[in-house]
C-alpha cells in the first residue's frame, strides 16, 4: 500500500515539474529556430537555415555565466507570469521526487530515506532546468527537421532519463546490497536424484526447506566427481583426447580436406576500413 502510494505521489510531482520545464525548453527552441527562419527568407540562404539552426544549438552548453543567468532568469520570469510557482517551489518538488523515488527503489520508510539522505547534497533546480535543457537540445539538433513533430511523452521520458542521473545512486546500490546480505540461504540443502525418472525441481514437504533436484538417467547422466579424481581424470583425458587427435589426423583423406586462405591485410587497409569515431559525439553537450 506504501508503495502504491509513493507512486501515485511522484507521478503527479513528476508531471508537474516536467510539463513546465517541456513547456519552456520546446517555446524556447522553436523560438530560435524561427529567428533563424526569418534570417533564411531568400533563396540562397534557405539552404543553410537547418544547419545554421544547429550551429546555435552547439553554443547552448557553451553559454558563458553571464549568458547563462541570462537565459535562466528569463525562465524565472516566465514561471511567475505563466506557471504562478516559484523556484523554491520547484526546488522543494525536485527533492521530493529524488526522496520518492529513492523510497520505492529501496522499499523502505520516509523516516529511513531521509537518514539515508541528511548528508546528501540535492541538485539545484537551475542545474537540473540546465541539463534538461542541453539534454533536449542535442535531440533536436540531431533531428532539426522534426522540432515540431517532438511529442510530449516523448520529450517527459527523456527528461525521466535526465532525473535518474540525479538519484543518489550509491547511497541506494549500498543499500540493495545490504538487502540482499541478510537474506538467510544457509538452511537450504540441494540434492541431486539422477536415478529418478522425473524431470523437475521440487521441495520436498517436511524436509526442513531441503530442495530435490531430480534428473532423469541418461547414457551421459552427471555424477559426482570428488576433486582428487577430477584432477587425475582430467589430466588422463588431455592425453586420451592428444592421442584421439592425432589417430583421427592420421585417418583423414587430404582429397576432402578444404583449404581456406585467409587474406593477409594490409596496415593501410586497416587504418581505411576502420570506422571514423564522430569527434562530435565524445562531447557533444556533455551528457
């Protein structure tokens, strides 16, 4: 039930947080472009609208401070007049949705989610507006053609991508780990039954937890094998399976051996087959 609930709670935070920043980033971006379109109006510098369009697209996680508390405050303005919320109370929905989500993922209490987090440094919600807004940038830039066929869910489940990478992910990996320590295996007995004729894995009733695996007997049925032996079998059948090789070779017809050559490349061949790394994506927006 606790879960149910927490779910409900972040589905509502999440959807209201996401549809404004949505809201914004895609108005500012189509916003852009049709500048760009009206600088594009002629004939000859139609061709070049798209990527000139990407070309302002690049500068975005390259905007200077003074650029970039510009183009936040903006935003700001536009949360009051629009959106009647205020940062902090964004803010507040962000750390709401991180401690949420850290509840579900762990399946544990409020009380013990926010020990877990007392020293945990949350994003800002200027740094989280940033990089969703670098984020949707370098979708459009790697689709231009398509800014106005984005739709909405698509563009939330990005921004969900976004969020994850804001999660205290090691705080929550220890505790998972921790979760999976406790659980008690030491009772259960595994036993192997080859000379049955069932085919299946069962626990036995009034067995003290003790699991029956029963195999059904075949010519190469398994069979214990202590380690000792196994040591002395195994360095038997390298020598078994050297002389089976060599016998076999021997009795082989070289009419029906089937030769493959294998062509020797050249280095140069290489270097020009070899895929060309796009120098792009190593820090395109930094993601």
């Amino acid at each position: 039930m606790l879960v149910k609930s927490n779910i409900d709670k972040i589905y509502r935070l999440k959807s209201k947080l996401h549809n404004i920043l949505i809201k914004y980033i895609y108005k500012y971006l189509t916003r852009v472009f049709e500048k760009e379109k009206e600088s594009h109006i002629t004939k000859s510098t139609r061709a070049s609208l798209y990527p000139d369009f990407q070309r302002v697209l690049l500068k975005i996680p390259k905007w200077s401070e003074k650029k970039l508390n510009k183009e936040y405050s903006k935003f700001l303005k536009w949360l009051s007049k629009k959106e009647d919320v205020t940062e902090e109370d964004l803010q507040i929905i962000l750390i709401n949705i991180i401690k949420l989500s850290t509840e579900i993922l762990i399946n544990k209490s409020d009380v013990y989610v926010d020990t877990l987090l007392q020293n945990h440094t949350f994003p800002t919600i200027k740094k989280y507006y940033l990089k969703c807004l670098r984020h949707i940038s370098r979708i459009v830039y790697e689709n231009p053609k398509s800014l106005y066929q984005f739709k909405t869910n698509f563009l939330t489940q990005e921004l969900e991508n976004v969020l994850n990478l804001f999660l205290p992910s090691d705080k929550i990996k220890t505790v998972l780990e921790f979760i999976n320590e406790e659980i008690d295996e030491t009772n259960i007995q595994i036993e192997y039954d080859f000379d049955s004729k069932s085919d299946s894995i069962s626990v036995r009733p009034n067995s003290d937890q003790l699991l029956i695996v029963d195999k059904e007997q075949s010519e190469r049925s398994l069979h214990y094998v202590s380690s000792d032996d196994l040591h002395k079998n195994y360095e038997k059948s390298d020598d078994n399976l050297s002389k089976s090789i060599s016998k076999h070779l021997k009795n082989i017809d070289n009419d029906s051996v089937k030769h493959i050559k294998i062509p020797k490349m050249k280095q140069s061949q290489y270097y020009y087959n070899k895929p060309k790394i796009n120098e792009l994506e190593e820090y395109f927006f930094n993601e």
